[in-house]
C-alpha cells in the first residue's frame, strides 16, 4: 500500500514567500503508522493531507457527501450508528443526476445529523448496486441502523427532502 499527501503551506503576508504544494507517496504496510512533522524557515504551520488507496477505518462524515464503492459502502453504513443515512446511487452519464449533485450537496450541508453518501453505479459497484436494488438512477436509499427505509427514484428534491424529513423524526 501506498499513502499519498500533499504539503499545503498558506500564504505569508510577504510577497517573496507565495503558498505552495508538494505532493509525496510513501509506499508503507498496512500495519504501519507515522507522523509527518513540518517546519519552515519562516516557522509557519503547515497542513498535511493524507489519501489511502484503501479504508482500513471507515468513518462516517457529517455536513459533507462521501464516495462510496463496493468494498466502503457497508464499512461507513456501519460507522453510521444511530445516524441516518442517504445514498445517491447515480451514474457518470445521467443528466438528471448532474443536476441534483449539487442541490445533495447542500441538504448534506443542512442535516448535520444525517450522514450523506454516492455511489457511482458502474461496472465496478455493479454488485452492490444489484444487492440494493437500483432500477432507476438517480435513486436515494435512506437507511438507518443499516436497513433501507425509504426510497426516492429519480430526481425529485421534494420527496428526498420529504423522505429525510420522515426518517429524522421517527
């Protein structure tokens, strides 16, 4: 496995030291653990960014929309809890999936008690997709304590937002 960052300094107030990025990959084991410690000359901080290939611990993340595959999506249900959960099951291709992405976005932003999840239904999520039943994309399966409760196909914000409702309060 490999883990690869991105060093991000901000910018100084000086005009002779601009911001800049330096992307690194450590190859590492999966049982491996490290830290990153940064210091520059001007004893700024700096913000590391580490992105796995894999997801040894899932976590559900609130007030934002996570990709999920195959082998994530059960893992961050999981992680979920108590939490609702609502997956966008969409393709690449679907226009009316363009077109809701970014009204999902903003009810992820909204219900920070509720955990917001897509998964791009291509070839390679083509089993999970078929074990949760999708007919039609874009379709949003509510779930909680890891069961489907609701379902909304196609792109109809009302009813998601009706649906969500629903599941928040019972």
């Amino acid at each position: 496995m490999a883990l690869r960052f991105s060093l991000f300094l901000p910018p100084t107030h000086s005009s002779a030291s601009p911001s800049w990025a330096l992307p690194h990959t450590i190859p590492i084991s999966s049982s491996a653990s490290f830290g990153v410690s940064v210091r520059t000359q001007e004893k700024r901080t700096a913000r590391v960014v580490v992105r796995s290939s894999t997801i040894d611990t899932a976590e559900a993340v609130v007030g934002q929309v996570t990709e999920v595959n195959k082998d994530t999506f059960w893992p961050v249900v999981k992680a979920a809890g108590d939490k609702s959960v609502v997956l966008d099951m969409y393709t690449q291709w679907c226009g009316p999936c363009k077109v809701i992405a970014p009204k999902f976005r903003e009810l992820s932003e909204k219900y920070l008690d509720v955990v917001f999840l897509k998964l791009d239904c291509n070839q390679e999520n083509k089993s999970l997709a078929k074990e949760l039943g999708i007919k039609v994309v874009p379709t949003f399966k509510i779930l909680k304590d890891s069961k489907i409760v609701k379902e909304v196909a196609g792109a109809k914000l009302d009813d998601l937002v009706a649906a969500i409702e629903t599941v928040r309060s019972s």
